[in-house]
C-alpha cells in the first residue's frame, strides 16, 4: 500500500528511508508527466532496469541512472539522505547548518557542508520566472553589507579575493542588492562593488524597463530615473508618503541576517551569493499567490523538481580542490570552509 506523502520533517525522514519509496518520489518530481528522458540525449525509448533502478538508452545506447545530470550525481550518499537535507534546508526559516545536517544523517560535516552547497544551487533562481514590476505594482529595490569578516583575513587573502572575486564592498564588507515587487517575488544578488554599473546593472536584471521603483538616498540609484518612475525615501523626513518605502526588501535582510548571524555564523565573501540564493529560495515560496501560507511539502517538491540540470564539483565550489576547513569562533562554529 502506498504511503501518504510527508508532511512534517519526521515523517519525511521516514518516508524516505525507505529506498524505494526515495526513488518513486524523486521520479516522479523529475519526470512528473512520467516520461523517463535520457539526460544525454533526451530520447524517451528506454527501458527500466527494475533491480538496478536504472535505465538503458536505446538512443545513446548507454545506461542512466535517476542521478545523472542531477545535483546527486557522483554522490555516494543516498536519495534518502539527499532528501531530507533538502527538506531541512528548504524548511526551516533560518536554514540549516552543516553541522545539524551532519548529526541528523550520520555523516561527516564535510559530506553535509558539500551537499548543502550543492542544494543552494539547485535553488538559485535569479535568472527564472522573469523580471518583477511591469504593472504588477511597485519594486522596492534596496542594498545591503554584509560581513566585515574581510578585515581580519589574511593580508594576502584578502588581495585575492578583492582581485579575483572583485566582492569587497566598503569597508571590507559584502555588497547585496534585492529587488522585491510589492507581495510578490524578491531578487538579490552580491554586487562586486557599490558602483553605477554593478548597481544599475542589477537593476535592469531584476526590473522591467518603466516600472515604478522605489529606494533610499543612495547615489548609486541616480540615473536610474531616465529608465524607470523612481522614487526615493528620504530617511530625513519623518512623514513621508506612506507608499514610498522599502520596509517588505528591509524584512527580506533581516531573515538573511539572522541565518547568516544566527545559524551559519560566518560565511566567507566568495560563498555568499549561494546563501542569498537559499534565503531568497525560501522567501519566494512562503505564500502563494493568493498570500496563503505554503505548506513544507510543497515547498520541498519544488526545490526538488530544480535538481535537475545543476551540476556542481567540489573543485567548482570551493575553487580548488581542497577540503574544507572549519574553525570556531566565539560565537559558534564558523559554518563554511574555503
Ligand atoms: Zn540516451
């Protein structure tokens, strides 16, 4: 008999320890109109190898497997593992450390560090679902610093990572900028610096040219006006019109900074953008349309249905080949090697 579908964190854990159970519902998110496709070379004449839980190709004539062309692939770890670090991650609101992952599943810290970053890119999402504004209403637009981290870094690391990562902001902190449209979708992305083309650059990204905009004071919005309706908050008047604020972006930075603050502690510059990812991720699928609250599972299916396609080595993640390396700091344990 078929089992209900997970609904709460223990029952996902359940429901997936079970390795067939893991496999039929990742087919499924996959392959949802259950057209198995090759992965090499998309024909859809195959047949399944039901011991193996493979298939054979009868178009490239080679085998697949359910991990091919996925985040999973060359993974030694289960699906069943895969997936309830996905459902951790994706659920709970101020994310999920490597070191809980680590515990929760029985595997090392390493393990766990290199699959939550593999999932954080398999829910980046900046390129997909177009631009915001247009006539769905006003974007607040707003930027952020993150970190400051840079300054107790290496002399020599940090000229690196300024020269090849091009990521310090002002100050030996981190540049972010999000867009949000007003009870809609936010975008964000780390910015190399707080100059006119990486800030405009940004903008025309995640806006529909002739959207009405709204920001703060900052100089690096002023030209903006020639392509869009702009308007400003001016921190220096208290009564302002009412509409003109930016506080739905501002609530988007505190949820970052609390799990950058709270449960990752400190995460180096060239890694930041994949935890932009994983908070914006969790804030576009809190509520639906209709502003109702979305349910973990669902929220949990579509980060599954984005593994395919995302591809990611360790040497792509780290830059080299390298373990990751963990210190503690006084305040926790620094979640992210580099
Ligand atoms: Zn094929």
């Amino acid at each position: 008999m078929k089992q209900k579908e997970p609904i709460t964190l223990q029952e996902a854990i359940t429901y997936f320890s079970d390795p067939q159970r893991a496999f039929d519902y990742a087919v499924r998110l996959r392959w949802p109109d259950g057209k198995v496709t090759c992965p090499r070379c998309n024909s859809e004449k195959n047949s399944f190898i039901k011991t193996r839980r493979m298939w054979f190709c009868y178009g490239c004539k080679k085998q697949f497997t359910l991990k091919v062309g996925t985040i999973f692939e060359d993974s030694a770890l289960g699906l069943d593992k895969w997936m309830t670090a996905t459902w951790m991650l994706v659920n709970c609101r101020n994310g999920v450390s490597s070191y809980e992952i680590a515990r929760s599943l029985g595997i090392t810290q390493k393990s766990a560090w290199f699959m939550l970053q593999r999932i954080r890119q398999a829910l980046q999402d900046e390129q997909t679902g177009g631009k915001l504004g247009g006539p769905s209403g006003p974007v607040e637009i707003d930027e952020t610093y993150i970190g400051g981290k840079a300054r107790n870094m290496h002399k020599s690391k940090r000229q690196r990572l300024t020269r090849e990562q091009g990521m310090q902001g002002g100050r030996g902190k981190t540049v972010v900028i999000a867009a949000l449209e007003r009870g809609g979708q936010v975008k964000a992305r780390v910015i190399g610096d707080r100059k006119y083309p990486a800030v405009h650059g940004a903008v025309r990204d995640f806006v529909e040219p002739g959207s009405a905009i709204m920001t703060d004071e900052f100089t690096g919005y002023f030209g903006l006006e020639s392509e869009y309706q702009r308007q400003f908050v001016n921190h220096l008047e208290k009564y302002v019109d009412g509409q003109v604020h930016v506080q739905g972006v501002e609530n988007f930075w505190s949820l970052l900074k609390r799990s950058l603050g709270g449960t990752y502690v400190a995460v180096e510059p060239f890694h930041l953008f994949r935890y932009v990812d994983e908070q914006a991720f969790r804030f576009n699928n809190r509520k639906d349309a209709l502003g109702h609250k979305i349910p973990d599972a669902m929220r949990f299916a579509e980060a599954m249905t984005r593994v395919a396609g995302h591809r990611l080595t360790y040497s792509q993640l780290t830059g080299k080949d390298e373990s990751p390396r963990h210190e503690t700091t006084g305040t926790g344990t620094e979640e992210v090697p580099f």
